[in-house]
C-alpha cells in the first residue's frame, strides 16, 4: 500500500494542478475557438482567458479568485482496494494542496443552522473547506487512481436537476436539455461553458453521471448528441463573457446510466464556467 504521506503528497499536488492548469485538450479547444471567432472583442476575451491559464499554470496560482469545492472521484481496479485509512490520507492531502494553492477562505463555521444561515462566520483558514462526498468506480485496470475537480459557486448556482418526459424521443429529451441550458448559459457570466449532462434514474444517479462526464472529458472529442448541444447552444449568440459572438460553449460531455423502463429520465446540467473542468489526476 501507498505510504500515508506519500498519498497527502500526491493529493496535495494532485489538488494543486486541478486548480492552476489547463489540460492540452482544453488549451486546444481555446486555439480553435480563437481561430474561429470573427467578432473582434470575443477573439480578444478568449485570447485573455488562455494567457490567464498559462500564468497560472506558469506560478502555480488559482485559475479564479473562486477556487472552488473539491470533488473526489477514485477509480479502483479489481486488485487494489480503496481503505478508510487511504481515504482520511486523501483528505488530509486535500487540505494540504487548499493551503498550497491557496484556496479561498469560504468554509462557515458552526452548527447545521449556523452554517445554513452563515451565522457562524467564515474560517481564515482555506484547509477547513471540506471535500465533497467521494465518488468510487470500479474500472477494470490494475489502477487506483485519484480525480480532483474543483468545482466552483456561479455553475453550481445556475445548474440544476430535473426529471423529462422523453415520449419516447430521443430529441425530446436533447431539445429540452438545450432549452433549459440556453437560460443557465446567459446568467452565467463566465462564458464559454463546457456543458456537463448527466442521466439517470433519480437524482443522484444523474448528477454523479454528470459528474463523471466532466472526469472524463476530452475537448478533443464530442459524440454526436454533445456536438448537438454544443452547435445548438453556439447560435445563442452569447459568447464569451457575455459580450456576444460564436463561441457560448467550448464543449458539451453527457454520461448516461443504465436506464429503467419509465416515461421519465432524470437530468441534471451544469455550465461549467471557462475555467471548468479544473481537474487533475494522480495515481497511488
């Protein structure tokens, strides 16, 4: 087994990447975007944010002034096992990357009330910004592998879950998925998106799926639903930052879970901002 501060070490790196770098895949995405855009200031707001990331990427420093929640997906392999004691090591090396990042102070102190109300007060300290639950998926690889999102407040605001009445049509259920997100991506603000879509047979299961569609994203690669979406949002005219032009989302990535027969599916979306996915990977 991986030594405990060997694990709080990878983690902690692990964490750090996720929220100071973009991946190849979604610099690409950027080149193209910029290479496409006609309209002149939406050019030059696609051009900002990707220096942006290259001098985050360059000083190891947050992406956004909101450096986001950490999401932890673990993908285990049939051989190797996920234990109580690895998980509190992973947690620990969240806490440690929070400092080194350095997240923003957002966690509220107090009791449940306290905390929903923000009675409590903000801690100063960025490590007491607690991890999501885990998300564990058995993967047929010899591989323990840890995924970090560091997913931030305004998608969360503007994302939602809901159930569709798919009739039996494919193009039921893409039709409104494109509706409802043509609203979340022009409150948003931090255009372009990345579309996460997610579809289950209840909540849970929906959101972890759009989860795990941002955990294995590729910007280099859409299907042919995504690229739907991604087309259909594009002629919105919303573009980056809001300020108009071809570029409203740079990718679409929709997981969707064994279904059941019923006349409703469950989706749930997020418009991940134009930092999003912050993710990082790392083995133990």
């Amino acid at each position: 087994m991986t030594d405990r501060n060997e694990i709080i070490t990878k983690v902690a790196d692990c964490l750090v990447r996720a929220g100071s770098t973009f991946r190849q895949d979604k610099k690409d995405a950027y080149c193209r975007a910029i290479k496409s855009e006609e309209l002149e200031r939406a050019k030059w707001n696609l051009e900002t944010i990707l220096e942006n990331a290259e001098v985050a990427e360059r000083d190891r420093s947050p992406l956004c002034d909101d450096t986001g929640i950490p999401h932890v997906f673990v993908e285990v392999g049939p051989k190797r096992a996920l234990t109580g004691e690895m998980m509190t090591a992973i947690q620990e090396g969240v806490a440690e990357g929070l400092k080194q990042l350095p997240g923003r102070p957002m966690a509220i102190m107090g009791d449940d009330k306290q905390r929903i109300d923000m009675s409590g007060g903000i801690s100063p300290r960025s490590e007491d910004l607690l991890l999501a639950p885990f998300l564990v998926k058995e993967v047929p690889e010899d591989v323990l592998r840890v995924h970090i999102l560091m997913l931030g407040g305004g998608p969360a605001i503007r994302g939602m879950t809901y159930r569709v009445f798919h009739k039996h049509k494919l193009d039921v259920v893409l039709g409104e998925i494109v509706e409802r997100s043509k609203e979340m991506v022009k409150l948003l603000g931090c255009t372009p998106c990345t579309m996460a879509v997610g579809v289950g047979r209840s909540q849970f299961e929906a959101t972890s799926m759009m989860m795990e569609a941002l955990v294995y994203s590729d910007f280099n690669k859409q299907s042919d639903m995504e690229q739907f979406i991604t087309d259909e949002l594009n002629k919105t005219d919303v573009g980056p930052l809001g300020l108009n032009g071809k570029t409203t989302v740079l990718a679409t990535f929709m997981k969707v879970a064994p279904q059941r027969a019923s006349g409703v599916r469950v989706v749930a979306i997020r418009p991940a901002c134009c930092f999003e996915p912050r993710m990082a990977s790392v083995e133990l």
